[in-house]
C-alpha cells in the first residue's frame, strides 16, 4: 500500500499548479535548446512550442486577474451593500427614537388628562353636593316629609267677591314660608323660585296652570312649630282673619308623610351665546 502521508506524497501533488506548469515548460524548452548545442541526440520533433508555455501562462494570469477584479467587485458590493444596511439601521434607530418620545409625550397628556379628569370628578361631587339642597330650595326635585295640610274652599253658597283668589293664595303660601317651610304646592303643582299664582277670570292657576277648589296647599316642614309659626306671622294672620271674614271653609292639620313633586322646569324663550361675549344675536328657544 502506498505511502499517502504529506510528508511523502510526489512532488506533482504538493507542487502549486502555477509553479508546476512554469517549472515543467522552462524545463523541456531549456532541455531542447541543450540538445541542440550539442549536437546530440535526435532533432526535436514538432512538438510543443515555447510560445504554447507563454500562452497558457498568460491565459492563467488573465484567469487570475479576472478572480481578482471579480473579488474586488464583490468586494465592493459587500462593501455598498453594508453600507446601506448601515444606513437603514440609523434610519430605523432614528424613526425608533422619535416614536418613542412621542410615546413619552403621549404618556404625559395621558397623565395630565387623568389628573384633570379627577379635578373634574371632584368638582361635580361638590357640585352635587350643593345641588341637592339647591334643587329643594328651587322647587325643581320632588322632596318627601313631614308637615302641614292646609285645605281652603269657596264660600258655601257666596257670590264671586267669596271665592278664593290667587292673591289670597299667595298669602297664605307667603305666610308658610315666613313660618318655616321648605316646600310647598298646591294641588299637587309645586311651588318654584319661578312660580306664579295668576286669577284667568274666575279660575286660579298655579305654574299656568288651571287649579280648581277646593285647594290644597302642602307645606314640608318641623310639624312642631310650622303651625304655631304661620298663626304668628304677618301674612298668616292676614290670610285667616280674611277667611274668617269672607266665609272661606279651610282646615289645617300636620301629615307626617307629604310627598311634593317637583316643578316643571322653566321655559326659555331667548337664549343668547355665552361662548362669544361680543355676539348679540338671540336664538328663539321655545314656541
């Protein structure tokens, strides 16, 4: 078996295949040139001229150059070709980087709108907290309590100068607010900041409405005092020493569950911006 370790392999194995071709031309076209100086030997047979041995050489080394210019070229387009990776990296870094402070800015208005939305929260609870009370003082929320029920009729069997009036009405629910009472309605229409008792002819109305007798008024208030205070109060001696004197039937007694509606809520006929102080154009906003 042969011996195939390097250091014993042939010379034509371990020879470059550059090398080996040059050595082996120069070597027979020097041989030839030899023989023929001296004479010796047989003529040289047309075999293979020196310029075939240049001519392979050549054609190796334009090979060569061919590989070392394609590298080159290669080369270059690595080179351009990392070069745009490079800049894309920078580009896609940078479009990162803007994203991520608008993020961050987006975060803070998140933050600053959260604390607002609280602020808000915390203005309407307060803001309930007063419209409670403002809305029974206002007459525009239906309220439940203990007070007095005061009943008032025409007189049996009088003309019109014996027949309750708006302005006797009025006397009386004036008389139960100076005497305490923190609603009242009549006939079930609820008194209001707005409210008006008006006399259409004969018939009374309350919030324009038509009320008829006999009329209840309700008033929600201490059930200990309300009573005692209406018979102390201006108006309500007035509005008795009339029904007294003109023959009107009423009644009076405390209730312990009275329940008042609320009062409609009030028609606006003009409303104007209040966004544009400087505009003075009105809006119709009711029939």
């Amino acid at each position: 078996m042969a011996d195939l370790r390097p250091d014993r392999l042939p010379d034509h194995v371990t020879t470059p295949l550059l090398t080996l071709i040059t050595e082996h031309s120069l070597d027979d076209d020097y041989g030839e040139v030899a023989r023929r100086r001296n004479g010796d030997g047989p003529a040289a047979p047309k075999g293979r001229p020196a310029w075939v041995a240049t001519a392979v050489v050549a054609i190796f080394g334009i090979l060569v150059t061919t590989a070392a210019v394609q590298t080159s070229r290669n080369a270059d387009t690595a080179d351009a070709g990392r070069a745009t990776l490079i800049r894309r990296v920078q580009t896609e870094r940078a479009a990162v980087a803007g994203q991520q402070a608008e993020i961050a800015e987006l975060q803070r208005a998140n933050i600053n709108l959260d604390d607002t939305r609280s602020e808000l929260g915390a203005d309407q609870r307060r803001l309930n907290a007063r419209l409670g009370p403002l809305e029974v003082a206002t007459g525009y929320t239906a309220v439940t309590g203990p007070g007095v029920r005061v009943v008032v009729d025409d007189a049996p069997g009088g003309g019109e100068t014996q027949m309750v009036r708006d302005e006797d009405l009025a006397m009386l629910v004036d008389g139960l607010w100076s005497a305490g009472a923190e609603a009242v309605s009549i006939n079930n229409q609820r008194l209001s900041v707005l409210s008006a008792i008006r006399n259409v002819g004969p018939a009374v109305h309350v919030n324009s409405r038509p009320v008829n007798p006999p009329y209840t008024v309700q008033a929600i208030g201490d059930t200990l005092t309300l009573q005692a205070n209406l018979l102390d109060t201006t108006h309500g001696q007035r509005f008795f020493d009339l029904a007294r004197e003109l023959g009107f039937e009423y009644g009076m007694q405390n209730a312990q569950d009275l329940t008042l509606p609320g009062a409609p809520g009030p028609r606006l006929r003009h409303a104007q911006s209040g966004t544009d102080p400087g505009r003075q154009d009105e809006k119709e906003a009711g029939p």
